[in-house]
C-alpha cells in the first residue's frame, strides 16, 4: 500500500518502492540463476554417468569453465544448436579429463604388438567376448563368454542359456594373463595387475538382435613409472564390453539408464585411488600397493557385481509380483491418463521425457513415442521440487491434449478430460 501525503506519493516511498522493484527482480533472477546452476550439473553428472570411462573422474572432477554464446532474442532456431554446443563443450573437457586420469585406453585392451590401445585388435568382436590374455606376441586374446566357461567346465555352464542367464565371474591375476606374452614382446608403458571377467548382464534386446546378453571385462592397469624406477604409480579400472550390433557401451543409456554395473564400478575405482594416494605417501618413489592389495579390490568387485545382479533380479521378479497384484501403480498408468487435468502433464526437461500424475502420489513417465517407461510414487514436495528447480515443465492446454490423446493413441480431435 502507497503512503499519499499530500495527494502524492512521498519521496522516501517511491524510493522504497523502486528498492523493492529492484530486490523482487534480483530474486527472481537470482532464483533463475540457481535453477540454471542445478541443470547444469545435472547435465554434467548424466554425461558422467554415459561415458565408459566417466568413473575415473566422477569422484575429483570439481569444475567445469563454460564459455558459450547465448541469444538475447528467444528464436526457435538457436535452441538446437546452443544445446548442441553445450553438451558438446561439456563432453570435449570430461574426455579431456578422462585422459588425463586414465592409465589406459578407455574401453580398448593395451595391444603389446601395436604398442597401443587403438586397433584392431584391441576391441571385443562382439557383445559376449572377453579378454582372456596375451598371445605369444602381445595381442589382446578374445573368447565368448559361454564358450570360455564350458572350457573351464563351470558347474553353472548350462544355466548361462536358460531365461534369465546365470551370473558368472572369474578373477584373473597377472600370471594367468601373461604366461603366453613372449618379453621381447612385453610393454613396459602399460602393466595389467588383474581383471574380472563377468557375465551375463542382461539388456532390452532389439528386434532382429538375439537374446539381450552382454559380457564384461575390467581390467586393473597401472601405467607410469615413478622416480627411481621400481612399480607404476597409477592405477584405474577399464571396462573392456561392446554393446549390441558393436556399438559403444555409452549407447546403452538408450535403453536402460540404470547400468547393472556401474555401482560396483564406482566403489572399485575409488578404492584403486584411495590404494594409490595411500601408497605415494607410504612408499618412496610414489609406487602402487602391492598386487595382492589390488587383487584384492578385483575380488571384492566381483562380489559385488554378484550382489548386485541377483539383487536386480530379486527386485524385478518382486515387481512383477505387484504388478500382478495391482500394488505396482503401472497399472494405473491409462487410468490416471484419462482422469488427469491439464496441469497434470509435465514435461522432463533433463531427458525429453512426458510425466503425467495421478491419484496418490502415483507418478508415470513416458518416452516422446508414447511408450511407458516407468511409473513410481513422489510425495507432493517432491513434486513440487522438480517443478520449482525447472526440471519438469508444466504443458500448455493444448500441449496437454495432444499428448493425452498420443499417450491413449486416440486421434488429435478425439473428446478428454
């Protein structure tokens, strides 16, 4: 409310009302600038978490320097190639970090013959091959998953073909991984302490791809040597995988974001740090642990991928129990659909996709193509969160119709809620 004095404002209130003119925009902008900060490391954390050799970094990468053009006048056209530069900036300096930590090639095998990482060699044929070794002249050694284990007659061999497959690892030590490497043919540069090989992990499969399978192998490897000679001074885990039809494993985040792995690999490369940082300090020259410490970091991801699979197979056979109990709200995924106002239609910023709301909390989320992805249940301020840090997008009116009518597979002038 103004103070009139006189049938005008004073000056002290025009003052104070400029003052709180000038505070309410600076809030706002403020609020604005913490949103745009949140999405940002939010963008940052998904790159991480999509690139294969993202966990040597995610623990001590602390900043990112970005520095790009931004149109003042909103235009359709910039926004496609602003995200695009964005996203690209940010992954030229994760990958320049990710070399700069790495002691290898991430995602390729060290060939001994090539002195390198990158050829032909030095990549898995397919998505169910491992590394097995060395050959007499230094090339990367490769076998299918299944294969290797019949040969080394695995009790649960069998059960690797039945729906889902059995989970099977091995821990392999330096020995067992040189003993064919003939030492003309030896590279100093590189030296693989260890390595898990595990399968199968199952994945969404493709039509025309074959069971939905996939073999890993992570290798400990140290590379540098330290002052005075003597053992390397870095160690890192690698994940040696391709994904289905050859590509990447980073492509995998196209059909489930929730990788099998990744938290076992995670707890393994900060513990490999934690043994290097703790042996500089210990040991003169800044040499790695001994092989039996790092041994025994391997043994300890292989359990944990054991772990973490059956718990993965436990928690979806349990779904499926509530699903068939009408517990799990997918179910009520149409349901909710059909029922929901306007306001209920929300768009994910960070992945593209559409998140509708129902009754009790009951939260689904849908690809751009209309298919459900998942459903779960958020309290009300959880909710409310996402909405204020402009993570989900309220759509239009009409926007909301066109999806309802998407999402139902109705057509555009068919009568809603």
């Amino acid at each position: 409310m103004l103070l009139m004095l006189h049938g005008r404002p004073s000056d002290w209130m025009l003052r104070e009302g400029h003052s709180a003119i000038i505070r309410a925009m600076r809030d706002r902008a403020l609020t604005l600038g913490e949103s745009v900060r949140v999405s940002l490391q939010e963008m940052v954390r998904e790159i991480l978490r999509r690139k294969p050799g993202g966990h040597l970094i995610e623990d001590r990468l602390s900043e990112i320097t970005l520095t790009l053009p931004l149109a003042t006048e909103e235009r359709q056209a910039d926004e496609p190639v602003f995200s695009r530069g964005l996203v690209a900036e940010i992954e030229r300096q994760i990958d320049a970090a990710i070399e700069a930590a790495a002691a290898f090639q991430p995602g390729q095998a060290f060939c001994h013959r090539c002195a390198a990482a990158a050829c032909e060699h030095s990549r898995p044929p397919s998505s169910r091959h491992v590394f097995i070794g060395y050959g007499a002249t230094g090339t990367p050694c490769w076998r299918e998953f299944g294969q290797y284990c019949l040969e080394l007659r695995h009790p649960e061999v069998d059960r690797l073909f039945e729906e889902p497959p059995a989970f099977i690892t091995f821990l392999q030590g330096r020995p067992e991984l040189h003993s064919a490497l003939l030492p003309p043919f030896q590279t100093g540069s590189r030296d693989l302490v260890g390595q898990v090989i595990a399968g199968f992990f199952t994945l969404p499969a493709r039509t025309g791809e074959g069971r939905g399978v996939l073999a890993l192998t992570l290798q400990a490897v140290a590379s540098g040597t330290p002052p005075g000679g003597g053992r390397s001074s870095r160690v890192g885990l690698n994940l040696l995988g391709t994904g289905p039809e050859g590509h990447d494993l980073a492509l995998l985040w196209e059909r489930q974001q929730d990788l099998p792995w990744r938290r076992a690999v995670r707890w393994a490369q900060a513990a490999l740090s934690s043994l290097g940082r703790d042996g500089a300090r210990r040991s003169p020259g800044g040499r790695i642990p001994s092989e039996r410490r790092v041994m025994g970091i391997l043994q300890g991801l292989a359990r944990r991928l054991e772990q973490d699979v059956k718990g993965r197979a436990r928690r979806t056979a349990h779904a499926g129990e509530r699903h068939e109990t009408g517990e799990r709200p997918t179910r009520m995924a149409i349901e909710d659909i059909r029922g929901a106002r306007a306001e209920a239609f929300l768009l994910d910023e960070r992945s593209g996709a559409f998140v509708v709301l129902g009754g009790r909390g009951r939260t689904h989320f849908f690809t751009p193509e209309g298919r459900l992805v998942s459903s779960a249940r958020y309290s009300r301020d959880a909710i409310e969160r996402k909405k204020k840090q402009g993570i989900w997008r309220a759509l239009g009116a009409d926007e909301a119709r066109t999806v309802r009518h998407s999402l139902l597979r109705e057509p555009p002038g068919a009568t809603g809620a």
